[in-house]
C-alpha cells in the first residue's frame, strides 16, 4: 500500500516485495490478503481500509492489485538466504525473539549478507542486533532500525578525508 502510495515519488524504479516464512498456513493466509477485524484495527489507517480493502461477510478483502505486487515463498531463515537476492528493505519483526542468541546471530549475519551497502533492516520492538553482531548498527535516531556496519576500510578513509 506504501508502494502505490509513494508510486509518483518512487519514479521508474522498480520495487520487488517478497514475503517468506517457515510455515505454509500464514503464506497461505498472506496471499489471500483476507484479514479479520482485529488484524485490521491494529496500527491501519482509516483512510488505508477505505482505499485498499472490502469487506467480505466478517474479513476484510485486501485489492487484487495490492495483493499482486507481493510474491510469498516458504523459506527458513536458518537456511542459505542467497538465493533470495539482496535487499535494500528487510522487515524481520518479531521473529528473533523465537531464537536462542546463537541462531539469532546466525539470521542476523544471514540478512547482513544479503543487505544492499545503504539497506536497512527493521525489527520488532522487542529486538536488538546489540550484543548479537557487530555486522548491524542503529541507523540515526530511528529505534529499531538498523544498517551494515562501515568496514574498516571505510572507517579509515573517513578518518583522513
């Protein structure tokens, strides 16, 4: 829905969004883009619901063209993230609070490998890359953001500029 949003201000570029879980049910539920009242009044704009949702009996309908943007496949974040790609946006909420620190270290150097240089990733509330990896750093003021360390090699070109 941001992406339709901020279509104009995003110009040509493409955007490619892929959703991914362990389990097949809640990429199931995902694709369906169905959503019951309380899934829906927790954090969705008024104005979103209107625009982008219909109501079906007691769920919620998400637009076929929204729905369409986003592609879903059954993957384990313990697994080799190669094949995914590279991100420049990772959404990993709520996740690592599953995991004991060593698997949490293992996901989190998985999804450093896989960043863009200027990528950012995102985590839930509860969750921190502090103490797990020094690959992440907090990016500006933003809680729960984070970025790809500076290599050492960058660290020492911005000491002698």
């Amino acid at each position: 829905m941001l992406v339709a949003e901020g279509r104009m201000a995003l110009g040509t570029r493409e955007v490619e969004i892929l959703g991914t879980d362990i389990a097949r049910e809640p990429l199931a539920r995902a694709r369906a883009g169905s959503y019951t009242q309380f899934e829906i009044q927790r954090g969705l704009p008024m104005q979103m619901l209107v625009k982008y949702f219909r109501k079906e009996g007691t769920q919620w309908q998400l637009a076929d063209a929204i729905r369409a943007m986003v592609g879903f496949r059954e993957w384990n974040l313990l697994g080799d993230l190669r094949p995914l790609g590279q991100f420049d946006v990772v959404f990993c909420r709520n996740v690592l609070i599953y995991f004991d620190q060593g698997t949490k270290a293992r996901v989190l150097e998985g999804i450093a490998r896989q960043l863009a240089p200027d990528g950012l990733l995102y985590l839930g509330g509860a969750e921190t890359v502090l103490g797990i990896t020094n690959r992440l750093v907090p990016s500006g003021s933003d809680y729960g953001v984070y970025e790809l360390a500076p290599t050492r090699t960058a660290a020492r070109e911005r000491v002698s500029a």
